[in-house]
C-alpha cells in the first residue's frame, strides 16, 4: 500500500513536459505505486478523492495513477463543496504515458477556500482503474492539504454526475496540485494546453468545456441533472455524519465473475427475486420483468437458459439442463439450501452446508442461502446461528411473514429476537424492519459483511394445512418492502405460493398473468409498484446510508445522491400512525421537501423542521432535498 504523505517540493510536470515549475506547489500522493494496480471493472466510472486545506489557495493541476489497461480518454473535473464543476480539463491521448503518474493542468487556476470540502475526479471510460481497499481509512495530510479519510468516491457514467459513493474507505489514486495563497500564484497554461488541443471527438461531449466558456465555470452541459430548484441549494456530496456499516452496495458484487459480468455491480441494479416461478416463454419473462421481478430460484428443469439472456433476467441455482455452460452469464449465483437450520443438527447443519460450499467453489457465481427466523433468535446458541449466517453465504436471508403466521396471535406469546418484537407491535412492517437489523447484527459478527436480503410473502406465508391466519394486504406488503430497505435490506425475494386460505397458489406471478380475476392480482399489483420505485432508486439505495435520528417515533434512512438528500421514513414499532416532526441535519438546508412519487411538497421552517402524517403503521413516504 502507497504512503500518502510526501511534500513535493516542485510542481509536478504534465506529462507533455512543458508545465512550468512553482516552488510551493503541494501535492499528498507520492510516486509510489497502488498496491492494486488494475481493478477488474470494465465499466465507464468517475474516480475521485475529497480533499480540503487549511489556508487559502488555488489548484493548477488534478493528478491520477493509471497503468496502460486505464485506456483514455481522460477527462478531469475539480468540484465545488455544493457539487458543482468548478473547472473541466482533457489529457490528450498524445501526452499520456502508458502508465504511472498523469497530470492534467486545469485552464486556469482555481481559487478555493480553506476548510470547504472539494472533490477532484477524473474518469476512467473504460474501469480498469487502479485502487487499494482502505487505502484511505484515515486522512492523509501534507503541508495545508488533506484527503479526507473515507474520501475515494465514484460515480458510474459517461462523467458530469458528483461521485458520492464509496467502498471499503477505497484509495483510487487522485490528487491535486494546490498552491498556497500566500505563494506567487501560477500563471494561467499557454493557450495550446489541454483541454483546448483535445481532439473533439475523442473527449466526452457532456464533460469537454466549450473553447468560449469562462474558464473557473462548468459548462452548461456538466451540470448534475439533479441541480436543486431555486429554493434550495444542492447538497453536498458528504454530510459531515457518521456512516453506517455495508458491504459496498453493487459494487459489492464486483468479485463474482458472472453477477460483475452481468450487471449486478451497476449502481442502476437492484436485485428483486421470485421464489419458484416458471418461465416458458418471451412473454412469460417479460411480464415478471414488468412487475419488478429480474431473478428466480426455482425453475423447471427444462427451462432454456436462452430465457434469462434474451430477457436479461437472471438465475440462482444448480445447472438446469445442458444449455447452460460454465460461461452463463446471467446464471450469476448458486443456492445451497433452505432452512438448514431447521432441519438439521447445529453440527450436520454445518457440515452440510460445507459440503455445498465446496462443490460450488470456484464457480464465478456468489453463494446464497436462506435460514428460518431461528438463527435471530434466542432459541440457538448465538455461535450456532452466527456460524449458520457468515460461514457459508455471500448473500443470505430469512423468512419470518410476520402479518400470516399465526406466530403474533400466539398465548403466550413469546418474545425471544436479538432486536425485541412485542405482541402489541408484532403484526405491522416494522417487524419486517426489525427482521433486517437483527439478520445484519449476526451477519456483523465476524467483522466482513455480506449482502442480506429479505423475503416478503406474495400473499400469505402460512403453512399448508395449517390454521389460515390472513392474507397479506397491498399496502401491508407495500409497507413491509419499505421497512426492510429502510434497515438496509440489499436484495428482496418473494414467497409467491399461498398454501392456505380462500385464495390458494403455486405461482402467483403467473396466476395473475393467465388468470382473469385472480383474487391475488392486487398483491402482485402492489407489488409491481413498490419493486418498480425501487429500481428507480436504485442509484440512491446503492449509496451509503449515514447515521441520523430525524425524531421521536420515526425509522428513517438518509442517502445522498446527485447533490441530493434523500430520507425514507416510517414510524417505527412502538409508536401509533399519525402526525410525525422532522429535524433535518444541520449540513442540508432547504425551505422546502419534495415528496417522491406523491405530486407533493413539504415546507421547511428556518429551524430545519418539517412535519408530515403517516395514516397507517405501513404507511411510508420518501422525500427529496435538492
């Protein structure tokens, strides 16, 4: 791993050679190399570091590590601490080495202030960028200039969107030039400098400033498409609060070959399976795919593999039939079990799930397994379910259908979760919620996270032959999807049977398709709606969520994205419906809130509150600032 604290004492030179030389230029990146020098992405991605000083100043030049695989053409941006381009700069394909140290010389100096936050990017339009995971897990300073720990940031795109996600505190090797005020500043590069001499068809046309646009503004066409209305300034890209702890979001699914290969690292993607559904057609595929569903476990044996590709859909098993090959892309996991844990001994459940482990190693494709509510229970030796949780799985989840079972109906009732479920409060979302917190508390206890998902009943999850307790209604199912991504579930998986009461079914996805009137048709509606807000989304719950208490009675997450905020909010599970108070944090200053999805908008007071009803215990709202 490169040491991050060298002051160099002469302006480093671009690489065409020609840059002039100022004796008190900083920079905090030394020559040294990254430790990985060429990540496996091949997707178009902007690399970026925050940084800030301690005096005034100005910076010349943005700086990045690439090797000969980080093809160009390179495009630099210098941000301001509200998001916005503040300068723009092009590395004509002519001055780049094949590998080591780029400098890109900005038009002209640009003034910055000390102790703003600003972000220097650039973008790597073909990945293959160089980066080490923790790299910046503290800050490193040299002189007045400081990269903020945590501060590698990236954004998938063609460039001009404000990269605000991040990834195991990751170093991606970008640095600027920054000259003290109290220097002679830098004069401004001849006019035959990058970007000017860039070539038009080789710079990126959203991100290359016109030859007649003032050189310290961003160009029109650069602007984050999400600028905040007049009321309400941007965002900043990094609210000073603390993170809550995760996997990485879709970058997470980078290291398996087949899920990274097809899609599921796009920041755009969110996984949203369905439990034993059938397809056998185009059509078929499509429907589901229209109602939000974009995965299965649980196929017929002869379903052709030609189905998932021609329909960009994707499967999680074993190997179905001979149409599919080691080389399936879009056959991205395999599934070892369900319920392990509660068909087996603690100890043959873990040799078991060891033996699957291993025939699938080394596959390309992540592994994913499904438990019963007992490994969040009291009931098995917390070592027994963490060892069930963390040893076995790259993704993992449970199935506890909190509105029918007949569980909370229970006298007695027995309270026996890691994150406490009381009778009053037992059949509403936020069990749904509390579900997630628990599963992520023992997945948690070995230190390395993985991606947990949560499965949610279609209709009802009560056992066949059993008592019939209800059916799930629309707005509860609607309720308990939300509820579970506002405790950080990455993934969702439908139960889609109903095994008891008046409307019964092996697939209810496809009963709903063929069947006129089908009594579920309203469940999968509801579901449709809620999986499809949720791949709109996607950008922003693919993001990391900080750690903030926006009042009394409300489960909420906050995301920032695009130089927007965003806050998902429910009450929680000891509180009634009702009239809910929110303080915003103090970094986000607005007059206003936009409702998403609601044709709606909220007013701030000066005090940063916001008030807002919430007419059921399933109700949620998401809102919008900037």
């Amino acid at each position: 791993m490169a040491t991050l604290a060298l002051l160099v004492p002469l302006f480093v030179a671009t690489t065409s050679g020609n840059s002039p030389s100022y004796a008190s230029a900083v920079s905090v990146i030394d020559a040294s190399a990254p430790g990985v020098l060429v990540d496996p992405d091949t997707v178009s991605v902007e690399l970026g570091a925050k940084f800030t000083t301690s005096q005034d100043g100005s910076v010349s030049a943005i700086r990045f590590y690439k090797t000969a695989e980080n093809t160009g053409p390179h495009v630099a941006n210098l941000w301001s601490p509200q998001g916005r381009i503040l300068a723009t700069a092009t590395l004509p394909s002519t001055s780049e080495t094949a590998s080591g140290w780029q400098t890109v010389t900005l038009p002209e100096p640009i003034k910055i202030a000390a102790g703003q936050k600003y972000l220097a990017s650039y973008i790597a339009p073909n990945g293959r960028y160089s980066a080490d995971e923790q790299g910046l897990r503290e800050a490193k300073s040299k002189g007045p200039l400081t990269i903020l720990a945590g501060g590698g940031v990236y954004a998938y795109g063609k460039g001009g969107t404000y990269p605000s996600s991040s990834y195991n505190n990751s170093n991606y090797y970008v640095d600027v030039v920054f000259n003290p005020a109290s220097s002679t500043e830098p004069t401004a590069p001849p006019t035959t400098a990058p970007p000017t001499t860039a070539p038009p068809t080789t710079a990126p046309p959203t991100t290359a400033p016109p030859t007649t646009a003032p050189p310290t503004t961003a160009p029109p066409t650069t602007a984050p498409p999400t600028t905040a209305p007049p009321a309400n300034p941007p965002v900043a890209g990094d609210l000073n609060l603390p993170r809550i702890p995760w996997e990485g979001g879709a970058s997470y699914w980078k290291q398996f070959k087949h899920a990274n290969d097809a899609g599921w690292s796009d920041p755009s993607f969110f996984p949203i399976t369905v439990w034993y559904n059938g397809i056998s057609s185009n059509a078929e595929a499509q429907y589901d795919k229209k109602a939000g569903f974009n995965t299965y476990i649980g196929m017929d044996a002869n379903t052709p593999y030609s189905l998932f590709k021609d329909n960009d859909v994707y499967w999680i098993g074993g190997k179905l039939n001979n149409t599919f090959t080691d080389d399936s892309t879009n056959w991205v996991g395999n599934f070892l079990d369900d319920e392990v844990d509660g068909r087996f001994t603690p100890e043959a459940g873990r040799k078991w799930m060891q033996s699957m482990k291993d025939e699938y190693a080394g596959n390309g494709r992540f592994n994913y397994s499904n438990f019963t509510q007992m490994v969040i229970s009291n009931d098995m030796k917390a070592s027994d379910s963490q060892a069930y949780v963390n040893n076995y799985t790259d993704a993992v989840s449970l199935d506890m259908y909190w509105y029918t079972v007949p569980f909370c109906s229970w006298t007695p009732y027995r309270q026996n979760y890691i994150t406490p479920v009381y009778q009053e409060n037992c059949r509403t979302a936020s069990s749904y919620g509390k579900t997630m917190k628990s599963l992520r508390q023992q997945d948690a206890a070995d230190g390395k996270l993985q991606a947990p998902w949560q499965f949610i009943e279609l209709l009802n999850g009560g056992p066949g032959g059993g008592p019939f307790t209800d059916n799930i209604t629309p707005g509860q199912l609607q309720g308990a999807v939300m509820s579970s991504i506002i405790n950080e579930a990455r993934g969702l998986v439908y139960f889609n049977q109903s095994l008891s009461g008046p409307c019964q079914g092996g697939s209810l996805l496809r009963q709903s398709q063929v069947s006129n009137n089908f009594c579920g048709k309203p469940q999968v509606d509801a579901a449709a709606k809620v999986n499809n807000q949720i791949h709109k989304l996607a950008p922003v719950l693919n993001t990391q969520s900080y750690e903030y208490s926006f009042g009394a009675g409300l489960d909420t997450m906050l995301k920032t994205s695009n130089g927007s905020a965003y806050i998902f909010a429910m009450i929680d599970g000891s509180s009634k419906p009702g009239s809910r108070v929110f303080q915003l944090p103090k970094d986000i200053k607005a007059s206003s809130v936009e409702v998403v999805d609601e044709n709606r908008t909220i007013s701030v007071g000066a005090d940063g509150k916001f008030t807002d009803n919430f007419a059921n215990e399933y109700s949620y709202h998401i809102y919008k600032i900037g």
